[in-house]
C-alpha cells in the first residue's frame, strides 16, 4: 500500500480495463467467447486494445504482470 507522499509517483504506464458486450464483438471473437454475455478489455491511453480476457479479475492480474497499473471504467 502507498502512503499519501507516495501516491502518484507510480512510473507504470495506466492502463483501463472495461467490460465489454460479447453480442458487439466481431463474428469470429464471438464464436470464440462460447457461453459468456462479457469480456473486458484492457486499453492502452491512446485507446487502443492491448488484451480481451474472460474475466475482470484476470484482466486485471495480466495488466499487473506486464508492469502496467489497470484502472476499471465504469
């Protein structure tokens, strides 16, 4: 845990983790996602789609791991 003179000072670059409805995926992304109704993402600041994983928690472990610091969209 960060005090509060650490907060802030984290060097890992943020990335954003949001659900995303399988029904809006590309045909073959669905076909691939079996029974689940959501997916999320990780996106990098720019946007862009780094990662679709079937699960929050994992989404946010392989964010950790790549040393990138995840941040849920609501």
């Amino acid at each position: 845990m960060q005090t509060p003179s650490e907060f802030g000072n984290d060097d890992r670059q943020i990335v954003y983790v949001k659900t995303v409805d399988v029904a809006d995926l590309p045909e073959d992304v669905r076909a691939s996602a079996g029974d689940l109704h959501h997916l999320y993402a990780v996106h990098n600041a720019q946007g862009q789609q780094l990662a679709l994983v079937a699960d929050r928690r994992m989404a946010f472990v392989l964010a950790r791991q790549n040393d990138l610091a995840p941040v849920a969209v609501h």
